[in-house]
C-alpha cells in the first residue's frame, strides 16, 4: 500500500500545517504523537493530545480490552478496514465524539 506513497519527509510539512495548534486526537495517541515527532524534529507543545484508549476506559470500564477494534464494535462500527488511516480517523472521531456528547449531558 506504501510502495508509491509520498516519502514521510514529503508529507510531514502538510501534516505540521494542519495540524496547527490543534489538538492531536488518536488511538493510543502516545505512539502517533512519538512518531510525528520523531519524523518532523517539530515541537507539539502548544498541542493537547487527546488519547482515545482512556477514553474508551472510561465510557466503557468493563470491555475486554481497549482496541480500536473492540472499541469500534462496541459503538456499532461493524467494518472491516481497521489498519487503514481513513478508517482508523474515523473511528478514533466517533469515540471522541461520543465520549463529548457524554459529557455534556452529565
């Protein structure tokens, strides 16, 4: 899938750029946020990440375990594109939003 898409170092001045000083919402967002990082030499300070594996943990403190997967399936995400970054977004924002809707009616 990767054999002719843009290196990581073509790519990474876009991914800087939009991101911005937004926050970085992701699955296990520790790992994504070490790899931007480790690949751009930029500083995310001024971002707040936001990490979709603890707030699974806290919707949901009684699943089996915390996978995007198991995640999705649990909100009624029943396709099978998991490894796909499309994909994997899309996930990662329904959990997000899911966990704010949650919030603002407690």
């Amino acid at each position: 899938m990767v054999k002719n898409a843009p290196s990581v170092e073509e790519i990474m001045g876009k991914l800087i750029e939009f991101i911005g000083d937004k926050p970085i919402v992701a699955h296990n967002a520790r790992f994504d946020y070490g790899f931007i990082q480790n690949y751009s030499n930029y500083s995310f300070t001024k971002n707040k990440l936001i990490d979709t594996v603890k707030i699974g943990r806290i919707l949901y403190p009684n699943l089996e375990n915390y996978k995007l997967a198991t995640l999705a399936k649990h909100i009624g995400i029943e396709e099978d594109g998991f490894h796909r970054a499309e994909f994997d977004c899309e996930c990662c924002a329904r959990v997000y939003v899911e966990y704010l809707d949650r919030l603002q009616v407690g």
